[in-house]
C-alpha cells in the first residue's frame, strides 16, 4: 500500500484520484484542491460538480485545501496542476516534501513563459534541496472516460526504468494499464504539442469542414510534432505511441477535448477572451503553442500549423485564412 497524494483538484487530479482508488494494490489517497470552498463542498458531497461532475469520489479518499495535510508520509506525489501554475505550486509543497518521494506530472503543457517542461520546473524548483525523482503519466484518457471505468492506456515515463516500474505497478488497475517508457523528453512534448493541434482540428469543425480535412491534419500535426521531438533529443517511436499518435486522435475527434472545443468556437468566429471566460478548465493548448513556437525557432523547426494556430490565438487570423496559409505553402515531398 501507498500513500499517494494528488496535487490539483480539477478534471484529471479528481479523475486520478477515483482511478487509482481501483488500483490493483490498496492506496491510501489525498486530493489537494487550491479553492477551500470547492475542497469543502467536494469533501461533504463527495462529487467534484465543478470539474467532473457525476463522478463519486469514494470515501476513502481524503480531500483537504492543507498542503501539508495532504502532503503527510506521501510516498507518491501526483502533479495534476495547469501548466502556468504549476511552478508556484511546486514551490508551495517544498517544506513538506521528504527527500527521495517521486514525482509524477500528469501535466500536459509547457510552462508559458520559460517554454520548460514540467519535468524540468520540478527540477528546478525542488533542487538541491529536495532530489526530485520525476515520472511523468500521459496518453489518451479523458477524465470522466476514465473515471468511469473505460478501459485507459497511457505511458508513466521516466529516465529511472526502476521508477517507472515501480508506478506502473502502483497505478495500475482493471481498467487502467500503464506501458513504461524511458523517453521523458517524448513523451512529455508530445503531451503539450498534441493540444495545439486539437485547436487547429477544432477550428477545422467550426469552419464546417469535413473527414478529409480532418485526416489531413492529424497526419500532418503528427509529422511536425515528430519534427521538433527528433531535433530536441526524442525518439521518433515515442511520437507513434500512446503519448504521441494516440493522444492526439483522441484530443483532435473526442468532444470532451477542451482543446479542440477552443477551437470549434474560434472556427464559429467566436472571440478567444469570449471562450475562455466561458470555460472553467484550462485549455493547455492556448499558452503552450506560442510556448511550442519558439522552441521550433530555436532548433530552425518548421511548424506550419502550430504557427498558424498561434496566429489564430495571439493576432486574432481568421480560422479559415490560416487554412488557406497552410495549403498555399510550397509543394514538397512527405
């Protein structure tokens, strides 16, 4: 048994804190959640309205706004924290983390303004004081799907295989399997590129455009996320699995994908500011594709489309003028 403590009390940090619930090995679980009422009302009705609603969270997992609370003998810390905020969250739990307790992000983004991966804020955030051991958990898998018991397949990545496995083995649960792998730098790229082009894919639906639009897009959203994966050091197989291929047919066709809803709405001519105030999760797409962009510029990486969809979220570019963009580009080879 394992005392596993969920940091983020969202869609995905509710989410995982039912999932592994059902884990084959016995959890004691906490769910830390930033906004005390929203902890209080979670802890007495035991369903997460807000952000995963009709989901019950069993009785047993304890819902806390203490971060030490929920912190106390954590064998495993779980970061289920929106990209941007995550840095300052990770510099709140420092008093409380013992040394050697690992790290699993299941944060799918970029940090806006360095550009840094999660692995790397925790890093830099928990070093030297603490000597993080960082895994990070992504695929395909849709909060309410998984909570509810749909058979799930992700990845736990890490650069320790012997942590991985110990995760793996931890985590897993009748209908929750984990493959390891030992490309962290893939898989956590392809978690934040995937997003990006979701809103591309979305934005392709509201102009009213049909399968074969679709289809091209993916491959061709695959083909430049595999681009800047290989130049920054990733394994191109790592882009064909679960966290690569897998994820991003999930988020660019799947209608709980907040990401390709952001872009269903720009592609109806809906104002970003309008969306976002509309939404109460974080759409990681929309902070991680300008994050993406300058990546790409500092490896001399082509990406056609994330640079047209930061068009779109950054300059306001009419949905239907990127495609145009995209398809005027010089005729090459694939």
């Amino acid at each position: 048994m394992k005392r596993i403590a969920i940091l983020g009390g969202g869609s995905w940090g509710t989410g995982l804190a039912i999932v592994l619930s059902r884990s084959h090995q016995a959890h004691e679980i906490s769910l830390w959640v930033r906004a005390e009422a929203l902890a209080a009302t979670i802890r007495r009705e035991r369903v997460n309205d807000a952000y995963l609603p009709g989901h019950r969270l069993p009785e047993a997992v304890r819902v806390t706004h203490n971060l030490a609370e929920a912190l106390r003998e954590a064998d495993v810390v779980v970061g289920a924290i929106p990209a941007a905020y995550a840095r300052g969250v990770y510099r709140r739990i420092l008093p409380h983390l013992v040394r050697g307790v690992p790290i699993v992000s299941a944060t799918k983004g970029l940090e806006p303004e360095t550009h840094a991966r999660m692995s790397e804020v925790i890093t830099e955030v928990v070093s030297p004081g603490v000597a993080p051991r960082i895994a990070v958990l992504s695929g395909p898998s849709f909060a309410a799907e998984a909570a509810a018991g749909h058979p799930t397949a992700v990845a736990i990545a890490s650069t320790d295989p012997r942590l991985a496995s110990t995760i793996q083995e931890a985590f897993a649960g009748p209908a929750f399997r984990l493959y390891t792998n030992d490309d962290l730098l893939g898989v956590e790229l392809a978690g934040a590129m995937k997003n990006v082009i979701a809103i591309g894919a979305g934005a392709c639906q509201g102009l009213g455009l049909g399968g074969n639009t679709l289809a091209a897009l993916i491959t061709r959203g695959l083909a430049e996320m595999t681009r800047l994966a290989v130049a920054l050091g990733a394994r191109q197989k790592t882009l064909s699995g679960l966290a690569g291929l897998g994820d991003l047919v999930l988020t660019c066709t799947g209608a709980l994908s907040r990401n390709r809803h952001v872009g269903v709405e720009l592609g109806r001519g809906r104002a970003l500011a309008d969306i976002l105030g509309g939404m109460r999760m974080v759409a990681e797409g929309v902070g991680t594709a300008p994050a993406l962009l300058a990546l790409a510029r500092e490896s001399d990486v082509e990406l056609p489309i994330t640079e047209q969809v930061t068009e779109i979220l950054r300059h306001g570019k009419p949905p239907g003028e990127a495609i145009r963009t995209i398809m005027d580009r010089p005729l090459k080879a694939e």
